[in-house]
C-alpha cells in the first residue's frame, strides 16, 4: 500500500469520555477551544458497518492545532468503529 504524499491534514481518535479527551489532547496542542456538534445520528440509508446497514449514534467534536484537523468521536449507540 502506498501512503499519499501530501501533508497530513486531518487526525481521528475514537473515544469513549470526549471531555476526557479534550481536555488531554487540547493541553497536548494548545487548544483551547473546540467545535463539538453533539450526538449525530448516521442512518442506514447512507452507512454501513462490516457491510450491512448502520443505524447509530455519535457525538463529534473538532479543532485545529494549525493546519491540521483534530476530531473526536465519541460512540453513544448503535453498532460502528
């Protein structure tokens, strides 16, 4: 497998406290402040899990350390990563 070339822009972590999670990655890169969107619901008419229609339930929180995206994911319900 061959890995792009370009600069890395976006990093993912799941997580089961995104507070926890944070406020240990925010103090690890100087963010104060991050964009948290709740709990979203993904829908089995537009994802999937192993293949099969999902239907679950996340909550989803951003921020940026300079160019580069931070996101956490918080699983609440349903089966997903």
């Amino acid at each position: 497998m061959r890995i792009s070339e370009g600069p890395i822009t976006q990093v993912a972590w799941v997580t089961d406290d995104i507070a926890a999670t944070e406020a240990a990655i925010g103090s690890q890169f100087g963010i104060t402040q991050w964009t948290s969107m709740g709990d979203i619901h993904f829908g089995p008419e537009t994802c999937t899990y192993r293949g099969e229609p999902a239907d679950f339930v996340a909550k989803v929180s951003l921020a940026y350390s300079g160019d580069l995206q931070l996101e956490l994911i918080q699983p609440v319900s349903g089966d997903s990563v």
